[in-house]
C-alpha cells in the first residue's frame, strides 16, 4: 500500500513539475491503443451499418448531392488556383516569404474524452505519420483545436472550446485582433479583453491571425454572435459560435505549414495552461 | 492456492476500461458524462471482494496507471484513487460479503465518493478543476449500477470457476 501510494505521489510530481514522463506516456498510448480502438468500435460499426441499410433511393439522393456540390467545388477551384498565383506574384513583388500553401493530412476521431469539462479528442494519427505537438487541427468548416501530445500511432488534440484553451483570431472584416478562448460550452467560444469602442458586431467572422505562431493563418474560427456592452465593466462582452462542428465532426485534418515542415520536426512539448 | 481461469479476470478489466473511454452517440448532450459510472472501480471492488488473495494493491495500480494514459489525466492520479478504493474493500471485504447487494451498494458509493474525491483533489491542486455537484453524481450512478455488476460478474466466475 504504502510503497505504491508512494511510487504514484512521485510519479504525479514528476508529471506535474517536469516533461520527463512525456516519452513514458507516448510509449503507454501504444501499449493501451487495443483499448481505444475496441471503444472506438460501437460507433464505427453504426456508422457501418447505416450505410449498408440505407436504401437505394438515398444512396442516389446523397450522390447526386455530392456531385453538385463537387461540381460547384471545382469551380471554386479553378477560380481559386488563378487566384493564388495572382497572390504569389503579387507577394513576390512586395519581397515577402509568406505563401499561402499549406500541406493537410486526413486523419479519423477514434475517442473523445468522457469527462465533460474537458474537450479533448483523440485522432488516429501520431508520430509516425509527422504529427507533431502544437499542429493545427481543422475541419471543413474550420478551426477545430491543437495536438497536444503524441504517441506513435495516436495522438491527443485540444479543442478551442475547451476552458484551458485561447486561440488568437482577426475579424476578416477589418483585421481587428483579438484572442478568443474557450468557455467550456461546446458552441461557444469569448473573445477576452474586447474594448468597449472596437468595431464588432454580430455575425462577424473571425479567423485564425496567426499571431504566436502556432496557428496558421487565415482559417475560420468563429462567428460573432453576441455583442453586449456594460457600461460597469471594462470590456465589453463578446462571445462566438465555433465555425467547425466540435462535437460531430469523424474526420480531421491536420495543418502542415510550409514554414513548419522547413524546420527540425521535434519541438519542446508546450503544456496548455491548465 | 491454484489459479484457474484468471483471463477471466484480465477480460473484465479490459471491457471496464472500454467502457469508461466509450463515447457517447453525437445526439446525446455532453452533460449526460456525468451519469457515467465508475466501471474500473466496480469491477475492482468485485474482485477484491471475491478474490482477496488475487487482485490487490498492485493490480489496481496498474489499471489506475492505465487509466490514466487513457483519460490523459497526470500519471498518478486514477492510481492513487483505485489504491484507495482496493484498501478500503479489501479491508471491508468479509463484511461485504455477508451484506445484501443493496447494503453493498451503498459501501459501493461511499468508496467511488472517496475515489472521485481523491480525483478532484489532485485535479484541483494541479488547477484544473473547480468544485461542483456534479463530481458525485458517477458514484451514485456507481451505486445504482453495482447489483447488476454484481450479479453478472458472480455468474461469470462461478460458470468459468475462476480462483
């Protein structure tokens, strides 16, 4: 009893005050990932088992749908191809580095944590496929969180809805800089420190600035939703609609920035605040 | 004292781990987490109650340290909670088994209470949890859930003769 009470008080000081036990904890995510893909398994199954017995009928419904919207997107495309070297050209004459290319790995949610404080999801992709701790993790809709520690085939992602978590934005109306944390609510984010007089209003769109690099730039983050002004505090109250389905998107994809794949892959693990 | 059968046991922890990490349909609200009972717990304590001179300390500081890989919690943290709850049903183990299955549930949501409150004092002096009521609604849950536990794992080892 006591040896053990022991040995587990000093493994929590040393995870709590030092990184040491980091290299230990990716080599036990594998050790324990039979048990993450087994619960994984009930939901993968229904997912299975919804495509197998939809009928015909919705099956052509749901294809012709996807092939609107795929015509739709290709046009997009086209468009947006000659746009980005009209971008390139015109950053090449301005002298500056930046290019908007960035490289996306697909990855699939295999666990999400049970506790309903914290939001946290687990993906199946990990070191080995270039995961790195501190990627972005978006879905198609936008703005989905960070990894925060990886193993070899897994890894540990952070959503921006998460009270620990702050992630700095822009309104793509008027560049105006801001930080928007999350709230511990699944479809809310606040943005902190918004003086009374910035020029925000609902149904902005917010998105990724790119300050602190750790986030690349320009990706959705949110939608304002609600501006409230109280003359006793000395902010004004500004909260956001996550623009990424937090809660229901299976499948992720994760950001590659071309200036992050330039340098060395290894990086120090940062801790969220928590 | 012969073993027999012990994969039985290895298997019971692993579909408890399952079912602790399982997630929730995308339909269901996120607050329904709290309703979650402990099942690593419940299935330690049977063990301990049933097959004293087998499933210990050690054991449960194995699954604790599993857990915690799992949950992503400080390593430590569901170990020291499980040591506590195997000392206390060990400790209690020839009472529990002369109780009925509703007086042992009732032991059932003192020792997961202990467990979740060992989990929100490390939680809160690493600083990441603030205290709510909700912390003791898994052991109630833990205590509803425990008959059928119970009952299910006694078959089980009887059907399998597991010693």
């Amino acid at each position: 009893m006591l040896v053990f009470s022991g040995l587990s008080l000093g493994l929590l000081a040393l995870d709590y005050y030092t990184d040491y036990l980091g290299s230990v904890r990716s080599v036990l995510n594998i050790v324990v990932t039979p048990i993450v893909v087994t619960a994984d398994y009930p939901a993968r199954t229904a997912t299975l088992a919804q495509e197998t017995f939809a009928s015909r009928a919705e099956m052509r419904a749901e294809i012709s749908l996807l092939e609107q919207d795929q015509l739709l997107l290709r046009a997009k495309v086209i468009k947006m191809a000659a746009l980005v070297a009209e971008n390139d050209r015109l950053r090449d004459l301005l002298g500056s580095a930046a290019k908007l290319q960035d490289n996306v790995l697909v990855a699939e949610l295999i666990g999400v944590d049970p506790d309903p404080e914290r939001y946290e999801i687990i993906i199946d992709k990990g070191s080995q496929s270039g995961v790195f701790v501190g990627q972005a993790v978006l879905d198609a809709q936008g703005l989905m969180g960070q990894v925060i520690a990886t193993s070899l085939y897994t890894s540990r992602a952070l959503l921006i809805s998460d009270e620990s978590h702050s992630v700095p934005v822009q309104v793509n109306r008027n560049n105006l800089r801001l930080i928007a944390q999350g709230t511990g609510i699944t479809g809310q984010l606040e943005l902190i420190h918004v003086p009374d007089t910035a020029d925000i209003k609902e149904g902005d769109l917010l998105v990724s600035s790119g300050l602190g690099s750790r986030f690349p730039v320009g990706y959705p983050v949110g939608v304002v939703s609600k501006v409230e002004h109280d003359p006793g505090e000395p902010f004004a109250v500004v909260r956001a609609i996550p623009s990424a389905s937090l809660v229901k998107s299976r499948h992720v994809l994760l950001v590659f920035t071309e200036a992050r794949m330039a340098r060395d892959v290894s990086s120090p693990r940062i801790e969220p605040d928590r | 004292m012969r073993s027999n059968n012990l994969w039985f046991i290895g298997l019971s922890f692993f579909i408890a781990l399952v079912l602790s990490i399982i997630s929730l349909p995308a339909f269901v609200p996120v607050d329904f987490g709290y309703l979650r009972p402990h099942w690593v717990a419940l299935v330690l304590i049977y063990w301990t109650i049933a097959l004293p001179y087998r499933i210990g300390i050690a054991v449960a500081w194995v699954l604790g340290i599993i857990l915690d890989i799992l949950l992503g919690s400080l390593i430590g943290q569901h170990a020291i909670a499980l040591i506590v709850v195997v000392y206390v049903a060990s400790s209690l183990y020839q009472r529990m088994r002369m109780f009925a299955v509703w007086q042992q549930s009732l032991v059932v949501f003192a020792i997961v209470g202990l467990d979740q409150l060992v989990n929100f004092w490390i939680e809160s002096i690493s600083g990441a949890a603030d205290w709510n009521m909700w912390y003791l609604l898994p052991s109630l849950v833990s205590a509803l859930v425990w008959p059928w536990v119970f009952l299910v794992l006694r078959s089980a080892r009887r059907l399998f003769d597991v010693t």
